[in-house]
C-alpha cells in the first residue's frame, strides 16, 4: 500500500506530515511552559475579568494547557461561590 | 567595513555547528575578508581539526583571556588564506574556565583586527552557550530537518531574543531532497512556518564533507562538493549579495521522473 501510495505521489503517505504536526503540539507547550509567567499572567487577568460577574474561589483557580487528540486545549477549571444579583434596572 | 561578531549556535548538538563555522569563515577569507573563527567549545574542542590546524596549537581562549598570553600568539594563522585565523578552545579545561564578561572584552578586541568573528557554540544552553552569546551581535542557528532539532533550535531563538539578538537567521542541514520529494523529511517552508525567522540558507546532506573533514579541508575549497556550493552562497548572503535562497538539487532520479509521469496521468 505503501509503495502504490509513493507511487502516486501521495505525500501524505510519509511522515513529514506526522513531523510537523507533532513538533506544532510540542512547541505550544514548550513555548508556554518556557515563560512561567505566562500561564500566572493569564490567570490573574482571568481573575479579574470574571470576578466582574460572579464570586469565584480564586484560591483553588486551575488553568493549564492540556493535550487532546490533536490539538492543545487551555482548560481553566474556575470553581463558583455564588452570582451576583443582577442590579434593578 | 564594520566588523560583525556571528556566534553559530543550535542548541542540539551534533547539527553542523563546527561545519558551518568552518565552511562559512573559509569562504568569506576566499572574498578576502579578515576572519577569525573563534572555538568556544572548551573540554571538546574540534573546529582546529575540522580546518587541518591542529598541529600548529600552542595557546587557546583560556590562556588568552587569562593574560597567559597575547592574543596575537593566541591566533592561528591560516597559511592557505591570507586573512584567515583560529582561535582555538582549551581542551583540558571545561566551560566555566571563561566568563560570559571576559567573551566580551575578547570579542571587542577581535574587533580591531577582523571583519567577521565566527564564534563557534558549543551544544546545550548553559555556560558555553552564554559565553559563546556574550559579544554576538547577531546569531546563526543550525538546525537539521528533524524534529528534535527543530525543536531546540525554537528554544534557542527564544533564549537568543531574551540576550538581545533578535535578528537571528536559520540555515537548515543536512537536508535530502529525496526524502523530501517522497513525504518523509519536513521541507524549509515547513521549518519556517514553525520558526517564523529569517531563512540564510540550505545546505544539502553530502558526502563531500566526511571526506574533506577526514583531509582537515572545508568543504568550500572542493569545487564538485555541494554542500561546498551551498555554503560559498551563504558567505556572499552574509557579504550583503541577495541570491536566491534555494537553488541545488539532486537530479532527478528515474523513479521521480516516472512518479511525475504517473501524477500528470492522474
Ligand atoms: N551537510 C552535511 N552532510 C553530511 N554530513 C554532515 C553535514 N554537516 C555536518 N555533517 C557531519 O555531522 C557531524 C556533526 O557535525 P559538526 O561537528 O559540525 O556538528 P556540531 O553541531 O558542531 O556538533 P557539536 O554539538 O558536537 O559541537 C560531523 O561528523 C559532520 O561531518
Ligand atoms: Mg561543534
């Protein structure tokens, strides 16, 4: 199968195409990872921003890079103490 | 003409970095300009053997930047190009033997004397590579199609921007055309989309190198060697000529000719 694949020139049938994906999924951890600051920064401005609409525990805030099948997901496991009461219009 | 201190760095080791710097400082002593290459690799010198000089060691940079003696006696001078030197590493100490401080002051020195100063890093990103970085004004990483050397070449071109050398140029290795023509090499357009940096040049996989690494002669003087070719191109990019990036490659085999066959028949 192989070999009818390269025959045809059906580039995909090589492992660039694996290469390059996995070097895409590996960098966007080691560039984010290479600045620790970058998920704190990103925490805190999360913080501030959702703290405008809902009491969060921020003490126990997770947010982090996370692998999926193919891509790289940031997932913020953001816990919630209550709602604010929508003021009266 | 302003003198460039160029430090030749990759961050994975064994990508071409003592080549490259041999190749390139050979060629641009062929165009007449004042080269020194300057091995930074201390505990694991190589370039001297890579440019034939060995023999003619006597002091290396640990000796000069400890004032053990002149920089002028330091110097190897090329008998082949005029204009051409080595300085060699230490090979009995290791890399904390120099200060990233005295780099500096050494490569500032050179200055007065040279047109270009290669210097030669060694692998990793620790002292050696922050010695090697400490007087650069601009950096040239290798890397080989591969994916670990990508890799390393990406966190190094962070590291590098992070010292202050932002215009950093990317000269890819080792490159075989034929595993990229069948799918199974990343080609440049891959490797750059994913570095995002200046492409300086492509020096194909060649043969012509072990061989004129065996003989202590770069690859450049070999006029049939293509590799050679790739890298006399670099120097006169370097030189501020603007030629076209990529322009070897393999003839064509009977079995590409028969697959192109095949895909216009599609
Ligand atoms: N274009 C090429 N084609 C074939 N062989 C090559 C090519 N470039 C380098 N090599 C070979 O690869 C090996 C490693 O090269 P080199 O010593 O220049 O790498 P380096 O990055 O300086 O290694 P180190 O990190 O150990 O200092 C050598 O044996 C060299 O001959
Ligand atoms: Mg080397």
């Amino acid at each position: 199968m192989d070999i009818i694949n390269r025959l045809l020139g059906r580039e995909n049938a090589g492992s660039r195409d694996i290469a390059r994906e996995r070097l895409r999924l590996v960098l966007i951890h080691d560039r984010a990872s290479v600045s620790p600051n970058f998920l704190n920064a990103l925490k805190e401005e999360l913080i501030r921003v959702i703290r405008e609409y809902m009491e969060i525990d921020e003490e126990s805030i997770i947010v982090d890079l996370e692998n999926e099948d193919n891509s790289v997901a940031l997932v913020a496991n953001i816990p919630i103490r209550g709602f604010k009461r929508a003021a009266n219009e | 003409m302003k003198s460039r201190v160029i430090v030749i760095t990759s961050g994975k080791g064994g990508v071409g970095k003592t080549t490259t710097t041999a190749n390139l400082g050979t060629s641009l002593a062929m165009m007449d300009k004042r080269v020194v290459l300057v091995d930074t690799d201390i505990g694991l010198r190589n370039l001297d053997v890579v440019m034939g000089l060995e023999n003619r060691i006597v002091f290396d940079i640990v000796d000069v930047v400890n004032g053990k003696c002149k920089l002028k006696q330091g110097l190897i001078k090329d008998k082949r190009f005029e204009g051409l030197h080595l300085l060699p590493a230490a090979q009995t100490k290791d890399k904390t033997a120099i200060t990233p401080h005295q780099m500096k002051n050494l490569t500032n020195e050179l200055r007065q004397d040279f047109d270009f100063i290669l210097v030669d890093c060694p692998a990793g990103i620790e002292q050696g590579f922050r010695n090697a970085i400490a007087g650069a004004d601009d950096a040239i990483v290798v890397a080989m199609p591969e994916v670990s050397s990508v890799r390393d070449a990406d966190r190094i071109i962070g590291l590098l921007e992070a010292a202050g050398l932002r215009n950093s140029q990317l000269v890819v290795n080792r490159l075989r055309s034929k595993m990229v023509r069948r799918g199974d090499m990343m080609d440049i357009k891959d490797i750059l989309d994913i570095l995002s940096i200046d492409l300086l040049g492509v020096v194909p996989e060649d043969e012509c190198i072990v061989v004129s690494t065996n003989r202590g002669e770069p690859a450049v003087m070999e006029s049939a060697s293509r590799a050679g070719a790739a890298y006399r191109r670099i120097a006169r990019r370097m030189m501020g000529e603007e030629i076209p990036v990529i322009s070897f490659d393999e003839p064509e085999n009977l079995f590409y000719r028969f697959k192109k066959i095949l895909k216009m028949a599609r």
